[in-house]
C-alpha cells in the first residue's frame, strides 16, 4: 500500500485543497462517524454508508450506550477498512458529548487520535 495517499478535499473554506495522509483519513472517518446510515448516497449491494453513533449517543439506555464502542468498530472497519479502532472514549460535559477515539493506521502503522464533538 502507499505510504504518501494523496486527494481532493471539497469540504474546506477553500474552494479546492489537496489533503494527504492523516487529514484525508481524519476527514473521512469524521464524515463517515456523522453521517446517519442512508444520509448519504453511496451505493453499495451490502452496506449502507453512515454509523448510529448520533442517534445511539442520546439514548437513554446504560446497555445501548455500553455497546458503542463495538457498533463504531463494526461501522469504521465495514467502510474503513485500513483503520482499526483501539479505544472509545465517551464523555458528556456541560450538555455537549465528547467521543475520543484512538486509532491505527494500517497504510502507515501509526497511531492517532481523533475527537469528536456532538
């Protein structure tokens, strides 16, 4: 696999940018993590692109919630399968939920964090 992934980012305030390695797979993870299944069409025989994190976060049940990190586990290696999910970490904080993840990355063996808001 390559070590230098090089692409197209239409989501900037720039009207184009050229991302490569770590923006471009914290981008993609985000998007995907953000995208409640069947929000977006990507067509596909087997998968429904999106994760339930959103509409799981909220829920009031302890069990649905403990159950996260498996179902984002199961969401990132169905659609990205070069990042392996290490550790899920939910947080919620003055009315505001915060997930930290860390990760690995199969293309360049490294480990990196990302966090996310809601």
């Amino acid at each position: 696999m390559s070590d230098n992934l090089i692409g197209v980012s239409f989501y900037d305030s720039d009207f184009l940018k050229i991302k490569n390695n770590n923006n471009l797979i914290q981008e993609a993870l985000e998007r995907l993590l953000k995208t409640i299944p069947g929000e977006r069409l990507i067509i596909s025989d087997k998968y429904i692109y999106g994760s339930a994190l959103t509409e799981l976060l909220f829920s009031d049940s302890s069990y649905i919630r403990s159950q996260l990190p498996f179902i984002l586990k199961n969401d990132i290696e169905t659609h990205l399968p070069f990042l392996q999910l290490l550790d899920v970490n939910i947080e919620d904080k003055d009315n505001v939920c915060y997930v930290k993840l860390q990760l690995f990355n199969l293309y360049n063996d490294e480990q990196f964090d990302l966090q996310l808001t809601f």
